[in-house]
C-alpha cells in the first residue's frame, strides 16, 4: 500500500468466520449487550445489525464515556434510544457506578422470553446474557467489570461448547463470559478509518501515516482543532509541523511522519487531543 494513500483492508474470510462464530452465540442467550464507542458512536455499530443480531432485545452500552464531551454525548444517548428503540448506558473503562444499570436492565428486557418458557410449563431460569460489538470498544472490560464480584461459574450448557462458560452475576442473571466479536466488514470507507482511528480494525490493514493525516484533518473540523494546535504547539496541523517541532527527524534532515503518524493515533486514542466524539450527529 502507498503511504500517502489510504484504504482499509478487509478480509472477507475471517469475516465469514466471525459472523458464524457470533450467529452459533446468538442462539444461545436471551438478550444481546451490545457495546459501542462512545467517540464513534454510529460508526462503531455494524451496518444492518438488526439483520445479523435478529429479534433479540438489545442494551446499547456506550463506552469510553470518560474520552468525551458528556453534553455531547447525553445528545446522541437521545438520539440513540429514539431511532433504535434500545435502551442506552453510557459506560466508563474504569468504574464500577453503571454495572447495576446494566444489570438490571439485561434482566427486564429478558423477562418477556422467561416468561414465554414458564408458560410453556417450564421452570423459571435466570436470563442469558451475552457482550457483543466491535473489536477494541470494550467488550472484555465490561465483561470483566460484570462478572469480577461473582466467582460462580456454571459451566457448559445444552448445545454450549465446552469453552464457553457461563457466569452467574446474580440469581436473575447469567452472562456469557467470551465476548461475541462484531466482525469489521465496512463497505464505506470513512466509517472504516473511524475504526482505525480506535483501533478497531487491525493495524495490519492499514499503514499509520494516511490514518493519521485523516484524522488530524478530521479534527481541524470540528471545534477540537485549538485544542490540538495547543497541545502539539502549531498551528499547522500535519505530520510535518508535528515531527519538526518534537525534533524528530531522520536522514536528509526530513521529518520522521511515520513516528509522528503512530504517536498521534496513540494521543488521540488515550485521550490527550481533547474529548471528541467524530462522528455527526444526524439531524432530526
């Protein structure tokens, strides 16, 4: 791939692998908690995710909730609940104060199947639960916050591969403890650099430098852009200024863009470029 041209590449076989894998998952649990970036909030969900999730109620969990404006975000939690008809949590990486929301909510939106089963004569169970969404939103960390208080494992289950266990979170509550990965197949290609920008694609698909040039004048349009400038001490927002102002240079005094290109997806993705959500609100 060119360095200055920037395309994302997929793989159409470990895709087809991944939607299988996730599909034999599905079938398994009664609700589906599906978590999203909270910087990218409709990039970060897959194109006709109905389609791949099928009738199961689903929790949207917005995560990385700390690496964003939280005026901005409470907007696209409105936005979120009127157009998918889901309810939304907005969820941290560290922090525990959302877990009871999560919860509580993963168990009212199993109770319409647990009792479709009780009416059919069978004995009340506790719901089933899976995480699910992109690679890289979160999807281990909630697992983990989830079943961290709770040591119960449960073991294999009918038509459960041995692998997959089951944790017990509460007498209601039964949670799934491998994530079901969302596999990144994107068609449209600004959604796909959204994904770098998180890594939520794999580095393998896509050289740093054309990702980074992407991102820096994606942030010179939006009201971030003074933030940045501030913080990389330039008022030109490229690979350039940045390199030449750290002193990184390499061979024929040239400035080293592809150490800059990596140390700028790095600032944006631990947060140090300012609290950004890049996707656009659509209008109502």
């Amino acid at each position: 791939m060119k360095k200055d041209k920037l395309h994302i590449h997929w793989y159409p076989g470990h895709i087809a692998k991944a939607e299988r894998q996730l599909k034999e998952k599905l079938n398994l649990v009664d609700v589906i908690i599906e978590v999203r970036d909270a910087r990218i909030p409709l990039s970060s969900s897959y194109t006709n995710i109905e389609k791949l999730l099928g009738d199961k109620p689903r929790l949207l969990l917005l995560n990385k909730a700390d690496l964003v404006d939280k005026g901005e975000l409470a907007k696209w939690c409105e936005y979120l609940k009127e157009n998918t008809n889901c309810p939304v949590i907005v969820t941290e990486a560290k922090g525990n104060n959302d877990l009871n929301a999560v919860v509580k909510t993963a168990v009212e939106l199993s109770e319409p199947k647990i009792q479709a089963l009780m009416a059919k004569g069978l004995l009340r169970r506790p719901a089933r639960a899976m995480v699910v969404g992109m690679p890289n939103v979160g999807k281990s960390s909630v697992i983990n916050k989830l079943t961290r208080s709770s040591k119960t494992k449960i073991g294999a289950k009918a038509g459960v591969t041995r692998q997959q266990q089951w944790v017990r979170i509460n007498p209601k509550l039964e949670l799934l403890d491998t994530p079901g990965i969302i596999p990144t197949r994107q068609d449209d290609q600004l959604q796909a650099t959204k994904l770098a920008f998180v890594s939520s694609v794999s580095e393998n698909a896509y050289s740093p430098e054309p990702v980074a040039k992407a991102l820096l004048m994606m942030l010179l349009e939006t009201p971030h852009a003074g933030f940045a400038k501030e913080y990389y001490k330039t008022d030109d927002l490229t690979l350039e200024s940045i390199a030449t102002n750290r002193n990184w240079i390499i061979r024929g005094d040239n400035p080293d863009t592809e150490r800059t290109a990596i140390y700028v997806l790095k600032d944006f993705r631990e947060g140090r470029l300012g609290k950004i959500i890049l996707d656009e609100l659509p209008e109502k």
